[in-house]
C-alpha cells in the first residue's frame, strides 16, 4: 500500500497513452485512457484511414486494443486496414459530434493486422500516385469540368475511391466504365469541397500553425464577410481566404464576442450635439467599447474618443433638448489600461555603448585649436605670465649661445695669427 500510496503522485497529469500518434490529421488526445475500465464502456472503437477520413466500428472480438494499433476491419467488398486512434467512453461523444445518419450501419474489426495484410496495404498504397495522375487525364480526355484530388485505395486492393472536387453537377458513368477498365478495381467516386481538399493535404496558415481543417475542425460551418464586418477587418480578399481560396475558417471563432460587444454600442448614424459642434460617428474599438467622433462626416477633424456609456448618455440629453458644454465628461474616468513591461524598458539597453574619448587634457583642459578654456581669470593669467617667462628665458639663452661663439671665433683667429707668424720668422 505504501509503494502504491508513493507511486500515484507521480501519475497525475496526462496520461501517455492518450497521446497516441500524432503524425495522424484529426488527432485526439484520450484523456480517459488510463482510467480502469474505460474500455469495458463501450466496444466502438474509431478507427482511421487516409488523411481524415475516420470510421466507427464494434469491437465484437474483445481484441485488446490501444491506440496506434493496426487493424483491419470489415468492408464491402474485402476489408479495409486503417490505425485505432480512439478507444472507450470517447468515441460515443466522436460519433455525436460527426453527425452520423440515424440507421447507419456500423461494421465490426476483423483482427489485428498480419504481415501479409501489411504488404498488400503497402502495395495498394504506391500505387495510389500514379492512379491519380492517369485518372486526371482520362477526365481531361473526357472533357468533364471536375478536378481529381486524391486517390485511396482499400486495404486489400480491391477497391479504389476518387474524391474529386467540381463546382456543378458532373455526369461521370462513363468517366467510371474507363476507369474500371484502366485499374480492374471497384471504383467509388466521393465529391468533396475545397475545405475538405485543404483538410486531406494539409499545410502551414499564415499564423505559423497547421491548418485548423486538417487539425480539429471536422465540420466546416459557412464563413461570410459579415463576420469580417463586424470585427472591423478591412475587405482584402487575400488577407481573408485561406489556401482553399473559400474564407478562413478562423474568422468565426470570436464573431460572436465582437457581435455581443457591438450591441452595447449606439448606433453609427446617430449624432452627437454639444453647445459648439455636431459631432458624427468615426471609428470604434469595438472590445474596449470607445468611440471615436469627428466633426466632420468625412474627415477627421476635432476627434474626440468617449466610452460608449458616455455616448448614450449624450443622446439621452439630446433627446431631452438639452446640449452638454463638452463631449468628454471630466467626472467619469475611463479605465486604466494595463501596464506593458516591455514599453517601459528601451530596447537598446542591450547594445553596447562606445566609450567617448576625452580631449581634455590637464584639469583645465583645452579647448578648440589646443587653446586653454577660460575658467577664470587666474588662470588666463598665470598663462601669460608663464608665457612670458619663457620668452624672456629663451631670448638670454640665445644671448650667453651668441657671445660664446664671437669669443670662440676670436681665440681662433688668435692661434692662427700667432702660428703664421713663427713660420715667416722660421722661414727667414
């Protein structure tokens, strides 16, 4: 009990065996996985295909099964081989939100897959690449407006299905004489929309994250520009569509917080009147609930930005006939915003500031052309008066340097005289 007692601390939280694999579209995280007896609840076990497409089947065999396993499962014709990604008292809750039919008949898991299923799954699979691409040129060939998506063959290689994708009602029975002809399988021909296309091939959003069709949503829900409208985003086709070219699922998500907070706003057309101006309707921050006005109807002049309550507040005494002095109302304070961190520190704080070299040079320094600046008269003074020492110092220098060289020269002119002299008198 003890050991139990120590160990359970340490299972809390998510449960791994939920996780499953996640290189699956339509992943779903089984957060009741480890909970004993979650799959004595139910036998429905779902189980996955190609891409998105999902499947729902009895468990009449008891086979103990957990998600990732490969099973193959009954089929008309032959059988199917696709991955259990879900098991227990979540599938129920799966197949409500699918919106099966009423009467739809649910097929049962045959066994885990062999090997040899394994091999002949593999092998229906290559060939899926250049079934589509010869079906494509049949249809050209054939001059039907459709487009061929993708192909997926069953797992036992007896049947192939064709999602195409068509704006208008296509009549393709001969379209599948040729390709039965083509492939000896079992054709099926499954239309789908530009969403469910997106879904199957998956990608990247301009958000930086996977597509939300091929991640979780399953049923796509018509998406119109009001939606854009009423969150205030301008009207560019390319900013709205996502890679399906149809309008991005993602505008539905908050249309309903932005409709719910736009009640609360007054009317657009209504004018405000005050004892100096008419102000008309400019912008709206929809969510913080300010209003922006201008005097002008097409351009901003004069703005002014209340709270919505203020604003019905004016309408109110403009209904009554009476004109505030002022828009703004100094008693009633608007909210505080909350305080960004990152603002109030400057970026550049991180680079490194060089360091200004100092041209000063001694206490006083020095200025412009090496002249001493002038920090008082002292010093301007005790200046010159070095100056001038110095001056009259070097002017004696020069003086003792000159007299020296007159008194050389005559010493020498001295000598030389009194040799040449002793030479004429040796001479006579």
């Amino acid at each position: 009990m003890e050991k139990d007692f120590q160990i359970a601390p340490q299972l809390r939280g998510f449960c791994a065996k939920g996780c499953g694999r996640q290189d699956k579209q339509l992943n779903t995280y089984d957060y009741l996985a480890d909970v004993p007896g979650n799959t004595d609840w139910t036998d429905l076990v779902e189980v996955q295909f190609k891409n998105t497409r999902k499947g729902y089947f009895h468990n009449d065999n008891k086979l103990p099964l957990e998600k990732g396993d490969i099973v193959a499962v009954e089929a008309s014709p032959g059988h199917d081989i696709g991955v259990v990604t879900l098991t227990g008292q979540l599938v129920p809750l799966q197949m409500k939100k699918a919106h099966l039919k009423p009467g739809t008949e649910i097929k049962r898991i045959y066994r885990k897959a062999k090997p040899a299923d394994l091999e002949k799954w593999e092998e229906a699979k290559s060939r899926e690449q250049d079934t589509m691409i010869r079906s494509r040129q049949i249809a050209k060939d054939l001059e039907l407006d459709m487009k061929i998506g993708d192909v997926e063959y069953q797992g036992d290689g007896n049947k192939a299905i064709f999602y195409y994708i068509a704006d208008a009602r296509v009549d393709f029975r001969k379209l599948i004489k040729v390709l039965a002809e083509e492939f000896h399988v079992r054709i099926e021909m499954k239309q789908i929309g530009a969403r469910q296309e997106a879904g199957r091939i998956g990608g990247i959003g301009p958000c930086g994250r996977e597509l939300c069709c091929a991640t979780f949503v399953k049923n796509f829900n018509s998406v119109s520009t009001a939606a854009a409208r009423f969150q205030d985003i301008s009207p560019n086709p390319q900013k709205l569509a996502g890679q399906c070219a149809k309008l991005k699922c993602c505008l539905n998500y908050e249309v309903d917080t932005y409709v719910e907070s736009f009640r609360k706003l007054p009317s657009r057309d209504i004018q405000l009147e005050t004892a100096d101006a008419t102000y008309y309707f400019f912008k709206a921050d929809i969510l913080s609930e300010m209003i922006t006005y201008s005097t002008d109807k097409r351009m901003a002049v004069n703005l002014e930005t209340i709270s919505a309550t203020r604003a019905h507040q004016v309408i109110e005494m403009n209904k009554r006939g009476e004109k505030p002095l002022d828009l703004n109302d100094e008693s009633i304070q608007e909210p505080e915003k909350p305080i960004d961190l990152v603002e109030q520190e400057d970026l550049t704080r991180f680079d490194k500031q060089k360091k200004k070299k100092k041209n000063n040079r001694g206490k006083g320094g020095r200025g412009e052309n090496n002249q001493p600046k002038e920090v008082d008269g002292a010093t301007v003074n005790a200046e010159k008066a070095n100056t001038s020492q110095g001056g009259e110092r070097n002017n004696q220098g020069r003086r003792d340097n000159n007299r020296r060289r007159g008194d050389f020269r005559r010493n020498g002119r001295r000598h030389d005289g009194g040799a040449a002299n002793s030479g004429q008198k040796q001479g006579e």
